[in-house]
C-alpha cells in the first residue's frame, strides 16, 4: 500500500507491517507511517512499508497487528511447480532440499508442511461438522419420510370405503389425491414453523464464533420449506395415487 518491501539482511535492520498495526499507531494514512521508528529490544528501526490487512489464523479470529522484519529466520517458503499426476516432482525436490538442508544444518532436524494443509487444520472441525451434518440430515429425512408413509398408508386404509363412495359418485383422481394429503401437508407446514426458529437460533449461534461472518438469509428458509413439500409430496404420492386409481368396486366390498 505504501513504501517497499524488507531488504534480505541477517539481522532485524528495518519493520514491515500491516495497515491494522499503522491505525492501532496513530497514522491515518498508510504513507504517514514510513520512515517511523518502531523499537525492537532496544533498537529503534525504520517503517520501510505498508501492506493490506490479512488473516494470518483462522476467520475465528479478528485481523491484529503484524510486523515482518528482514532477517532470515529458521523457517523457509518454497514455491513448488504444479504437482504432476504422479506427484514424484514433489517428492524428488523435499529430497533434494532436505539434502541441501543438512548439508548446511547437519545437526537441526528437517520438517515441512503444505501451506493449503495448514489451512485446512483451521477449519477441521468444521469440516467434521459438515460431514456430520450431512449424513445427519439425510438420516433424519429418511426416518421422517418412512414415519410419513407409514401415517398415510393408516389413513388410506382406514377411510378406503369413503374413498370408494368418493370415485363412484364422479370425484376426480385430482380431488381424491388432494383430500388424502391435505392434512399431512398441514403437519409438515407445523413442523417447518417449528423448526425454522430453532435453525435460525442454532445457525445464529454457530456464527457468534467467527469474527468474519455471513448473514443468514430469508431465502435459505423458503428453500427449505420448498425441499420439505416436495419430500412429503414425493412420499404422499406413493400411496396416494395408488389409493385413488384403485377400482372402487374392491374397496366397497371389503369388510
């Protein structure tokens, strides 16, 4: 944003840091904060640059101050080409770098990691989280979904003279089917006033950990709803539509 970049030295000589350090120092503008003085134990050194604010940990945790000096310290990033399909490029330079690293550290102990792994350990538990989820929900709507037939298969039979009488005296299979799944509708319409509340509750919770955090959406809701009518409507008609095609003549003579 301002000034340049740390000159490569063997010692700290000169500081660059991030704007969320300028502000939390007073300067305004990031040009405002070059060529000041930060003391480093006991020395006072020059502001050389500005960058922008980044998240150097997890979006749990709100932007701090960051500072970069310019010494060479113990830890090295290296740029890697593209990872071949066999991934032996990969292999064949930490070997060669783990080799040119003892032979100028024979006695330290050579350890590296993947700059995307460390990453993603930030947000492991949410990735645990979401699988569980996942497999949670689909869980839930199976159980719901077989609880539902199961509800309809009573209802059907239990009321197969009435719905004999209805195709006998001209009701339409549209008719028949809608009468059949008004109720349950209505159930499914209750359970979703039930738990949009306690999702938006829960989803609201789940946000308050994060510094960086997205709104939740009314779309989101109506979604949901949507994918609930369209799971019971699935359901429904297994039974449904074969309730209403049966032959009325059938159902009236059972006893």
């Amino acid at each position: 944003m301002a000034g340049r970049n740390v000159r490569k030295t063997d010692s700290f000589q000169e500081f660059l840091i991030k704007k969320k350090y300028a502000k939390l120092l007073g300067f305004q503008l990031p040009e405002d904060a070059l060529n000041k003085q930060l003391n480093f134990n006991g020395r006072n050194l020059p502001i050389v640059g500005v960058m922008k604010d980044f998240n150097q940990l997890s979006t749990h945790s709100p932007i701090g101050p960051l500072a970069f000096a310019g010494s060479r310290g113990s830890t090295f990033h290296v740029l890697l080409k593209p990872k071949s399909q066999d991934g032996k490029n990969w292999q064949t330079a930490l070997v060669k770098i783990k080799k040119s690293f003892h032979q100028i550290y024979p006695e330290a102990d050579f350890s590296y990691a993947f700059v995307d792994d460390n990453l993603a350990q930030l947000y492991e538990s949410e990735q645990n989280i979401s699988h569980l989820l996942f497999w949670a929900t689909g869980f839930t709507i199976l159980i719901s979904c077989l609880g539902l037939l199961g509800m309809v298969i009573y209802v059907t039979h239990t009321r197969t003279k009435e719905i004999g009488i209805r195709k006998v005296l001209g009701a339409p299979v549209a008719h028949i089917v809608f009468i059949l799944s008004r109720d349950f509708i209505n159930l499914v319409f209750v359970g979703f006033l039930i738990s949009a509340p306690l999702a938006w509750w829960a989803s609201y919770r789940w946000l308050e950990g994060f510094a960086f955090r997205t709104t939740i959406s009314w779309w989101i809701f109506l979604l949901s709803a949507l994918l609930m009518l369209l799971f019971a409507l699935i359901t429904l008609s297994i039974q449904t539509m074969r309730t209403a095609l049966a032959n009325p003549v059938t159902s009236l003579r059972t006893e």
